[in-house]
C-alpha cells in the first residue's frame, strides 16, 4: 500500500471458533479478547486492537493457526482500511 494511511495502525478483528481468556493477550499482542457464544451454542473469541500493518496481520494469523482454532472472520473496522486512490485494488479493472 502507498500514501500517508499505509504508515498507519489499523484497527482489526479476528473472530476464531473456540474460547480464550484474557490471559492469551500478551500472546496476541495486547489485543482485546472477549469470548461469547453463538446463537448455535458454539465458543466465539474475537481479539480486537491495532495492528502495525500486513505483516503484524500475517503474524497474528499464524498464531491463531498454530493453536489449531478456527478462523471464522478478519474484519478491519477503521476507515483507514477502505481502498484509497494510490491503491492499486481501487482500480476498476481488477
């Protein structure tokens, strides 16, 4: 990504099938963890926080998969996440 919002942390949530307690936060690297359980009974954890950018994504991706839970959604939830005019997925024809 190019431009100034490439330098910027963003937001994100990473819902995974299973439950952790807010003692895997330092794990996750400070992230939010609240556990809930769905509407069919199954254990939800979301961790929510900044992420530093792609790689830190990638990374904490690596971890829910190295403990071998679920990965349900990863949703960016600031502005900053939308496409901007520099990005190349703005374009129409891609």
């Amino acid at each position: 990504m190019t431009g100034s919002s490439g330098n910027r942390r963003r937001i994100y949530r990473i819902t995974l099938k299973g439950r952790l307690d807010e003692t895997w936060a330092d794990w996750f690297n400070g992230m939010t963890l609240r556990s809930r359980t769905d509407p069919a009974g199954a254990s939800v954890t979301s961790l929510t926080g900044p992420v530093a950018d792609q790689a830190a994504l990638h990374g904490l991706l690596a971890r829910v998969r190295d403990l071998g839970l679920p990965l349900l959604q990863v949703e960016c939830l600031d502005f900053g996440c939308e496409p901007d005019a520099t990005d190349a997925m703005s374009d129409p024809r891609f």
